[in-house]
C-alpha cells in the first residue's frame, strides 16, 4: 500500500490515496504505521477519499487510532497533494471533512504549492456543543482545578473541542503531565486538546499544544485558530495575529463579517514509500 508522509509546519502526516488505494482498518493501521521506531512514524494517518458533497474528503486518524474530525494542517497537506499531483488544477477547493464542508485556497509559485488558507467555519462556543460538560452560553476564563492547582481555561470548538490557557511561559510547563490531565478530564466528555499561550502582543501568540489522541505536536492548526478565538473574546489580541509554535508559524484571521476564522500556512513532502503488510 502506498502513501506518502506530509506535514504542516512540522505537524505530520502518512497520506493515503484511497481513490487508488483500500484500508480495511486506518484505526488500526494507524496505530501501527505512526509508531516511530516499528512502523514510519507520524502524529496521525489522512485518508484523501471520494466525497458525498464534494469531490474530495479527508479523514483524520490520531496516532492512537483515534478520529478527529478536523485538522488544518491535514487540511493544507491534502490541498497541497492534490494540486501538486495533478489531480486538480483548481486554486479553490471544497473538502468534506468529520466537522463539514470547507474551502481551501490554493497560493502557487512556480507551479508549486506556497501557501494553502482553510476556511475553518464559525467558532463554536456554547459549552454541549463543543463539548465541555458545564451550564451557560461560554466558557469563559473559567477556573479549573488540575493536578492542585487552578487554571484560567477558556473552550472553543473549530471542528474539535479545545481547551485554551493563558500563561507567561508556556515553556515551563510540564506538557506530558499537565497535557494528558486536562485532555481526559471529566469536564470534557469526548476528551479535549490542550493549548498552553502566551500573548507576546496584540498581533502575536506563542503557544505550544497537546493534541487529543497525539499527544505534543510540533504545531497544531486547528489550537491555533482556537487560540485566536479565545484571546479576541478575552480582549488580549485583535482579529488578525501570527500563531508561533515549535515548527513554524500560522496567519490566522477571524473575520468580523462572515465570523469565519482562516488559517493560511505551508505544507510540505517528506516522502512517498509503500507499505509491506505482515
């Protein structure tokens, strides 16, 4: 079986093209394959497949072979796939992903892919829907009491729930431990991913993220564009900020008139290689 490992500012991925290709099993294959010392090592398997509502659909399997339903930087790896390829020369794609539809925007140079922008939809904040298991309309600079000590949390769903902290240093914290408190916390009944920020200023965010079913990432999309929904609503950065992480950064943009957040970074090819089944 083919595949070819992506990733997005160091975020990454083994693609599979299931209009040539089958998995029977991508949970798990997934285990198996993101492994980085028995199989080829990943934070997660993307499965490119025929769409319902569109021509093209992603999904998304965690390395523990657990499902997310939106990732961007999957997202920018597939729109990168599938014009590099030449299975589209479309700039403007639609993706069907576990979280809906959404846009993709190609940028070229050279005929390759510079820049991929995701429309990733209206921010969800209304707590059963996101899902955070509290009463109300938000959850706001809620304090939360984790491993003795209280925290500031505010939850946004992009297409995934997200659990946003404001810290001085997000260097200092013991992700592997705090990380894993937060993801399995009682309050979040599917589980949430963690994002751990600090505001440099009004147009820059330093953030470093635990993924739900990964674990720490080198960059994570959709805790980006969290992040920036959460600092706009506790009044600490304007609408339009750069996203820095270990592996690179994001432009992000919350837009005030349609209420969409866009996220726009690289995607990039490591390599194409072939599976061999036991």
């Amino acid at each position: 079986m083919r595949f070819t490992k992506m990733h997005g500012n160091g975020n990454d991925f083994l693609l599979i093209d299931c209009f040539e290709s089958y998995v029977s099993d991508p949970a798990g294959f997934a285990v198996r394959a993101c492994q980085p010392h028995t199989g080829v090592g990943a934070d997660g398997l993307v499965l490119l497949e025929p769409g319902e509502s569109a021509p093209y659909a992603m999904r998304v399997f965690n390395k523990d072979g657990s499902e997310a339903e939106m990732c961007g930087n999957a997202a920018r790896c597939v729109g990168k796939y599938l014009y590099e390829r030449g299975i589209t020369c479309d700039k403007e794609i639609t993706l069907e992903t576990g979280a809906g539809l959404t846009n993709l925007q190609i940028e070229t140079e050279g005929g390759r892919v510079t820049r991929v922008t995701v429309d990733m939809g209206t921010p969800v904040l209304e707590p059963r829907l996101i899902p955070v298991d509290m009463a109300g309309q938000t959850v706001l600079n809620h304090r939360m009491q984790v491993l003795g000590q209280m925290w500031f949390v505010t939850c946004v769903s992009v297409g995934n729930p997200h659990c946003v902290i404001f810290v001085r240093d997000p260097e200092v914290i013991d992700l592997p431990v705090v990380g894993p408190a937060f993801e399995h916390h009682p309050l979040f009944p599917k589980h949430t991913n963690v994002e751990f920020v600090h505001v440099a200023d009004r147009s820059t965010l330093q953030m470093r993220v635990w993924e739900r079913g990964a674990g720490e990432t080198l960059s994570c999309g959709t805790g980006a564009c969290a992040a920036l929904v959460a600092a706009v609503l506790c009044g600490h950065c304007d609408r339009t900020v750069r996203a820095e992480m270990a592996g690179g950064e994001f432009s992000l943009h919350w837009n005030a008139d349609d209420n969409h957040v866009y996220l726009t970074g690289p995607a990039a090819f490591v390599f194409d290689g072939e599976w061999a089944e036991e």
